[in-house]
C-alpha cells in the first residue's frame, strides 16, 4: 500500500518559513540578478544603477475592512506601502503596476474612487502607474501593486550590511498605526450594536491617519543623501519593529541590543493604548504597519544625525553570540521576541 504523504501545515513554518522554503529551491541564474529573494526589494544590475523591483499584495478581510477604510485611501496605500519597500534599498520609486480582482458588489464609482487615491500617491511620490491587470473576484477586493526603482550601485542598502558598534535608528514614531487600527475595530463594534450612533473619532485623528493612509518615508532618504550618509543596513517597518530587528540581526549574522527608553512612541499613541488596556510598548514594538525606516549607522556618522528631530538612536549592534536583547526602563534586559502579524496562523 502506498504509504499516505505526510501534510505540513502552513501554520506550522509561518510567512518567513514559507518564504525560506521556496527560497531554498531556487538559485539565480542570470549575472544581472544581483539580489533575490530576502530583502525589500529584488535588484537588477541594469548597467550604471540597480534596478530594485518589489511587489505587495493586500487582501479584503486580512489587510484591510471595506467597512471603515475609505476606498480612495486604500488606493493611497497601496502605492505607499510599495513606495516603503524602495525607500528601504535606500532607493528612489519610479514605477508601478496595479492589479486589481473585484467581486460584482464594486461599482465603476467605487473603482474610479480607488484609482484616485493611486493618482495621488502616484503624484506625490512621483511614480509612474505604467499597467497592471483587472479580474473578478469572488472572496472581495484585492489589489496586487509592483514597484520599480532604481538606486546608485555604491548606495545600495541591504539588511544584511550590519557590523557589530553600528547604531541602530528609526524614524519617526512607532506604535500609531496599530493604535489607530484599534480605535477603528472599536467604532465598528458599536456601529454593528447600534447603527445609530456616530463613529466618535475626535481626538484619535493621528492614530487614524496612521492606519488608513501612511506615508513612505522617501523625505528621509533624500536627506540622508543630502547628509553624504549611506545606511549600513536598513528595511521599512511593516511587520513590527522586533520582527524587523530580528531580520536585521539574522541577515547581518550580528546581535541587537535596543532599548525601552529610547523608543519613539507618540503621546497620543501612549495615551490611547493605556486607554485601551494595552502596553504602549508592546504597540511600538510589534504593532506594524508603521511604515517609518529601521537602519544602522556607523559609530562615524553619529554626528550627522545626532540632533535630527526625527530620527532616534534606540539601541545597537552586538556580536551575533550575544543575542538580541531589550533593555527595560528599570534596567532588566529581556530576550527580544517578535510578536507582530503572522500570517497562516
């Protein structure tokens, strides 16, 4: 009898498991491909530059609810959040793609509605829409958006450029997104109690702005080109600030040592996770979605950020036999976990 094939599940090996899987059967082929499957972006030498080339799909029900996201900020969003990508390869955007698949429950207004939030992300961080492809659906929207950019060979950033005394810096603050995503699953709850009463957003305008409509952070790559400082290694924060360290330190082969007191958290993001029983630093560390840069730098380029009012030094880069570590505000120094999305679980 034919003996019956053991069935992994895909809960088992998680998103970046599954991604090492099918990255192990392949091997590049071609000189041109430079960089494949594990950063950003994927990067083609396209002669004087790299061409960097990445993809980012968002489906109803798992990234986003029709119910209270705009569908002209999801058209924003999709263009940002591929935008991000580039800007992690320390790269500039210059095309892109769009596929859609939609269910017969959309409307022509409703699509044109879409594609203006493209347009305006398109026209804001100077990108081209260039094509794509349209088909139906039956399980709702989704939208599958590819980016082309380009970056000068000897400013490439990848995640694995981390030595050991680099700083480690972020942007912007962290925690929002997440936050906001909250303070929107709760207006939902008592809309779907009581269709009667108004959502009650007034003084929660950040937090949702945060989740329904994030911006690339293209404005710190041009002043970091504008400072003459290149990143030693760099990715977006998508998945969550630890999930993102712990690539960092895993494609780097080096240890993470960051700290509590360091973390940029917004008041509101603070005083709205207390509000909401939850651990501002929690948030800030695995909430994503935060779309801010993540990025080492070397001991030598201290100065030139030092005082930038948008930028904080969290942590450093260790030896990989150290570990990664989190040091709370007390001084106790913990394992440094992921605990953001994960997907097939």
């Amino acid at each position: 009898m034919e003996q019956k094939q053991k069935r992994t599940e895909l809960s088992e090996i998680g998103e970046f498991g599954l991604i090492d899987r099918i990255k192990s059967k392949f091997t590049l082929q071609h000189e041109a491909s430079v960089k494949g499957i594990g950063d950003d972006a994927a990067v083609v030498d396209a002669g004087e530059k790299f061409l960097l080339i990445s993809t980012d799909m968002l489906v109803e029900g798992i990234h986003f609810d029709l119910s209270y996201v705009p569908i002209r900020h999801l058209g924003y969003k999709a263009v940002a959040v591929n935008v991000s990508d580039i800007a992690a390869m320390n790269g500039i955007p210059k095309q892109i793609t769009v596929s859609i698949a939609i269910s017969n429950r959309f409307s022509l207004e409703a699509i044109e509605a879409f594609y203006e939030g493209v347009k305006f992300a398109c026209e804001n961080y100077r990108v081209d829409l260039v094509g794509g492809d349209t088909t139906s659906s039956t399980s709702g929207f989704i939208v599958s958006v590819s980016i082309l950019g380009e970056v000068e060979k000897e400013n490439i950033c990848y995640r694995s450029g981390a030595r050991p005394n680099d700083i480690i810096c972020a942007t912007g603050d962290l925690g929002a997104a997440y936050v906001g995503l909250q303070v929107l699953e709760r207006e939902k709850q008592v809309f779907l109690s009581n269709p009667d009463m108004q959502p009650e957003l007034s003084g929660y305008d950040y937090l949702v702005q945060r989740q329904l409509k994030p911006e690339a952070r293209m404005d710190l790559i041009h002043e970091l080109k504008e400072m003459n400082l290149a990143p030693s290694a760099m990715m977006d924060i998508s998945d969550g600030l630890a999930s993102e360290l712990l690539h960092i330190a895993t494609s780097s082969e080096v240890g993470i040592s960051i700290y509590e007191d360091k973390l940029p958290i917004d008041k509101s993001t603070f005083d709205t996770a207390v509000e909401f029983k939850l651990d501002p630093i929690t948030c800030a560390l695995n909430g994503g979605e935060d779309y801010e840069l993540l990025f080492t730098i070397r001991q030598d380029d201290y100065e030139k950020i030092k005082k930038h009012p948008d930028i904080a030094m969290i942590g450093y880069v260790t030896q990989k036999e150290q570990g990664n570590v989190f040091t709370t505000k007390s001084g106790n120094t913990v394992g440094l976990k992921a605990q953001g999305w994960q997907h097939f679980q």
